[in-house]
C-alpha cells in the first residue's frame, strides 16, 4: 500500500445541482449518476484517490437528506460510517471544509487534505494522480494549494484563477493572485491569451492546521463554530447559524499562500451541463455522442442521452437530446445552460419531476 | 334530411402510411389516428359528408386487418356491416375503386359516388361541403370530377393536376390535362407561377356508370374482375391477380371528360408528413404548435406532439418532437420526409416499433 498516513481525503458530495436534467434531479443529484458508464461520479472520485488515500482516512461531507445513497454507493470502499459527515442543510463550501479539517485535525494534527468535489469528471486519472502529487508536496511546505485546469477554450461557464509568478524552482507552480466569477466571452477570450489563467476546479490540497489557521483569521464566525468543536449533536444545534460561503471567496481570495498547480491534459470537466459532457465524450465521425437505441439520418453533432425508448434523430445539428422516463430535454447544444430555467419553471409550478 | 337519395360515398381507408411515425404504425395507420383532436381522421372524413350521404350509402374499402379497427370507430356512422368492404391484400386505388363502383352500380345504377380518401385534413368542412357541392352537379353531367386544391406553396409532395380550360360558364371549373407525379422545387415554382395547376386531392365525384365504363376502357383487367361480379368469395378468390395501381394513373389520365373543381380555402392536407400537419395548424406567436405538456424556452418554429411525459424544449428553431410511449421522433422541420428512411431501417432490423 502506498497511501501515506498522514494524507486524509475530503469529498463534497452535498450538491443539488440540477443542470443534469432530467436525468438529474433534487433527490438524485449528478454525484450519484453513473455519466460516464463506469459506476457514479462520486464513485469515480473515491477510485481516483484510492491509490494515495486508504478508506479510513476518506470524509464524505454531504446533506443528511442523501445519507442512504451514499451509504449504498460508498460500501465497497471501505469508509468508516463515522467518516459520513451530515450537513443539516447545504452551506456551500466554506462550512463544510472548516468542519472536515477541525475533525481530521483532532484525529492527526499532522493531516494533509485533499479536498475534492465528488461530481466532477477526470478522463485521465493518472495523470490526475502526478498532479495531486505534486500539489500534496506543496501542501506538506504549507502552501494552500488549489488545482488550476489549464483552459482550452474560453469557457464562460467556469470560475478562473489569476495567477503570478512560477515558483523559486521554475516549476509550473503559480501564486494565484485573484478569483474571478464567471466571466464574460470576451473577459475569458482575453484570459486564455494572457496565458496565466487557469479554471478554477475546487480541488485543493492544504494541511488542516494551516487551513484552519485560515479560517480563524478570514472566517472566524466559521471557525467558532465548526472550527473547533466537530461533535455531530454540536454541529447539528450550530449549523443554521453559519454563512452560505465558499472557501474561494470566504477564504482563499483573502490568503496569501494560495498556489496553484496547473493540470493539463487531465480531462477534467465540471459537469456543469450537458454541452460540458458532451465536450469530454468521444464523438463519433459525424460529431455525434449516443447513448442507448438511436437512429440517426443525417444527424451530426448531435448528442443523445437515451433512456428506455428507440430515439430517432433526423437532419439535426448541434442539438442536445435527454430522455428520462417522465421528462425529456431538447436542446440547442449551446443552450445548454437554459436547462436551469426549465428547473425553476418547474419548481415554480411545484411539478414532480424536479 | 338534405342527403341525396342517388348520392354515394366510398372512403379509402386501406393506406399503411408511416410518415407519422412514431404515432402512426403498421397496426395503426394514420386514418385511425385523433391528429386534429377531433376523433380519428376517418370520423372526420365520415362527419364531413354526413350532411349529404346517409350512413346506409356510405362504403368503406379498407384492409382485412384493419376490420375491428374499423368497426369501433364507425359505429355511431350507421354504416352496414355489408358496406365495409375489405380488401384482401392493399392494391392502390384502382382496385378499390372499381369494386366500389360496380358494388353501388348494382344497388342504384344512377348512383353518383363520392371518393374520398380517409386520412386527409380538412379544416374548414363548411367551404368544403360547398365545393362538393358543385362537383356533384358536374358528375351529374357525366363528368369525371377532381378536387384540385389551389396551391399555396410550391410543394414537392404533392402530385399536380395540370388544367386547360375554364369551362363554359365561366366557373372555375377546368378540364384535367395531366396528372403530374411530385415534382422538383424548381418545377413546382414553375407550377405556381403559372395558375392552371391544382393539387391532386385525390377526392373524387363521378357517376358508377361513368366510372364503369372508363375502367372497362382503360383497365379492362380490373374490370373483369372486379368491375361486374361483387362477392365476397368471389373478390377473395381473384384480388390477388389485381395490378397495384392507382386510379390516376389507371384512367385518369387517360379519360378525356376529366374536370377538377378548384378547391380554395378548405384547409386541405393530405397529411403526409408531420411538416404538412404543422402548416394546417394554427401556432402560437412564436411559432411553435404544442400538444402536451411542453415549457419551452426560447424556442420558434418548434413542433411538439407530446405524450405522457413533460417535453422541454430549449432554444430549438425549426424542430419537430414526437414523443410516443416506445419511440421518439426529433427532426428538423424540412426533413421530416426522411421519417420514412428511420422506418425503414426498424423494419429492416425487425423492430416491433414500425
């Protein structure tokens, strides 16, 4: 085994997000889905640390509401139940890092953790290991380190990070300087010119002493309280009280040992959207990606995510299609991200299939 | 009660047609189907003449296996059992029309008979009765008599009537030159253009005696066998040596007292693609027709014929999405012609969804 024993694992697996719909749902969010037809993305996630972290020393921090799922999908990995920390309610990230590190931190004050989202997609988990290397090396000299994508594309759709300098050694390691939101066509054409931006993947790596020393100087109304006492009756009486926050904004804008570590070629993805998936899949000549029984004249870069029925897609180009067995989606690939406003119209209309 | 005593009607509800798919199937051909949320399209082609030919002289030539079918959906018609009349194997409409014929002749040989195929729409029935009208009186005067739909379009999907002259009253009424099969875009602009082309509807008005005596003329075949002996052993026993062929081709286009009554204004489509059932219905500012459970999102110009389940559409243009419980149908809007190549290729593959 070539885990080390000071390196723990923090995986976020409370998200809600629906942009997978229909597919994704509120009680069955992306984490759980099976997207890439190698067991859930959460699953996926678990396998990618696997070879560095042992399963007794993996936290899966997520929402009380999704307890038995995790319970079903995370069995044969061998997590303590105890490691299953439930959030009574979904306060972003901030919350649920500061908690995590507080209790790792009481079990070995000497932890490096690997904080890690459970619904994203890494097509290339090995060279995603040589980089989660080299950022627990960065780690261990008490930088927080965050994993920057290497952009190839002018996403709009991604946070990203504005970085520096290299570091002393001339290694591709970068001071990240600013956090920038979402940002424009234009604003993200200029900073894939520039050259040092990098997306913003939430995977990061820091010792839980210094962490926490963050938060205690950036967060302290956190850190009161989940930052020190991590009891689940004293989490579950506090809880409410804490800010919606997430480290990026509540912590790492404001520190000052922020480096980045820029990944390439890993094929990450956020999955923030269909059109996202579509961008990590293999398409076939035609620029078409299709799951379960379909038939295609004339169809190309059309993508369709089958369910139970024969979809037949005919003269159609760049379009998203969905089938789910009580919704189905159909979508200008590039407007994928108008998928949320099918949600809410649903939710609006308080309909079932949301 | 305005019907005429001498006039008859024969319904052609023998067709197999795919082109709707996925609602229209082998065991389920367009005829039978509720399109315009008014019963099936043969109720309405029985409701359309209602006011003119009583149900004891209405026939329906369809297919053996389409009798049960049938049967349920004609019962409020008062049809005789006796006057459905099914067809061994489907050959075209000359066969059909033929037995038809000679079955009325034997009943009342002054008998006028109106053809009407069962599976058209027709929106507005008040202007079509009108039109009728009028192609009953020519029958009387022993004309061959076609509805020929003033075209509004340059339509490559339909045949044409090609006319020569106005006749002697100075009616719209115009001797039938050639029946023109599909023609290409550029010839069908041509056919616009130019005023003296109709639409071949396919609706017919003619005297049995008539009609008799062109078949025996121009398809001597069918009428020996069809055209004087009408019994069910005996039709069984010869049906199959019937030529497969049209009575358009058959003797239209060879008889010389051919006229068409100018049909405008009825709201007429043969229905033979679900682009053509789009035109005929009435959409929203957007463009779009729904049927269904549909939230669009920025969507024009879209389709949507829904079933069970909650159809988004998301920024589509020109789309059409058919949804039945075991396919889906997504097609751009100027293809949906190619839905026959997706049914053939089920049928190909012997798939039960054709």
């Amino acid at each position: 085994m070539r885990t080390n024993k000071h390196l723990y694992a923090v995986i976020l697996a409370g998200g809600t997000g629906t942009r997978f719909w229909p597919v994704s749902r509120k009680s069955r969010p992306k984490q759980f889905l099976d997207i890439a037809g190698k067991g859930s993305l959460l699953q996926g996630t678990l396998e990618r640390i696997r070879p560095k972290v042992n399963g007794s020393r993996v936290f899966i921090v997520t929402s009380a509401s999704y307890r038995k799922t995790i319970e079903r999908q995370v069995s044969r990995f061998k997590i303590p139940k105890a490691n299953i920390m439930l959030e009574p309610q979904g306060k972003n990230t901030a919350p649920a890092i500061c908690w995590a590190a507080a209790k790792i931190h009481r079990i070995d004050p000497e932890a490096v953790m690997v904080v890690l989202p459970s619904d994203h997609l890494i097509a290339h988990p090995g060279k995603f290991s040589r980089v989660l290397g080299e950022a627990i090396s960065l780690a261990r000299k008490d930088y927080l380190v965050t994993l920057g994508i290497v952009p190839t594309r002018p996403e709009t759709g991604y946070g990203y990070l504005q970085t520096k300098t290299k570091n002393a050694e001339g290694r591709p390691v970068v001071h990240v300087e600013k956090f920038k939101e979402k940002p424009s066509l234009s604003k993200a054409r200029q900073f894939i010119k520039r050259k040092n931006y990098f997306w913003n993947s939430g995977m990061f790596v820091w010792k839980s002493s210094v962490i926490l020393g963050e938060f205690r100087k950036y967060l302290p109304g956190v850190y009161r309280l989940v930052g020190t006492k991590v009891g689940t009756a004293h989490v579950q009486k506090v809880w409410r009280r804490l800010p919606n926050i997430s480290v990026d904004y509540g912590v790492l804008e404001k520190a000052r040992n922020v480096v980045a570590v820029p990944a390439h070629g890993i094929g990450w993805s956020d999955l923030g959207s269909w059109e996202s998936l579509r961008e990590v899949l293999s398409p076939d000549q035609q620029g078409n990606i299709f799951k379960g029984d379909v038939i295609s004249v004339d169809s190309k870069n059309t993508f369709v995510w089958g369910g139970q029925k024969v979809i037949a897609a005919v003269g159609l180009d760049n379009v998203i299609i969905v089938d789910a067995p009580d919704a189905l989606l159909v979508c200008r690939a590039d407007r994928s991200q108008s998928v949320k406003d099918v949600v809410s119209i649903l939710q609006k209309n308080n309909r079932p299939e949301t």
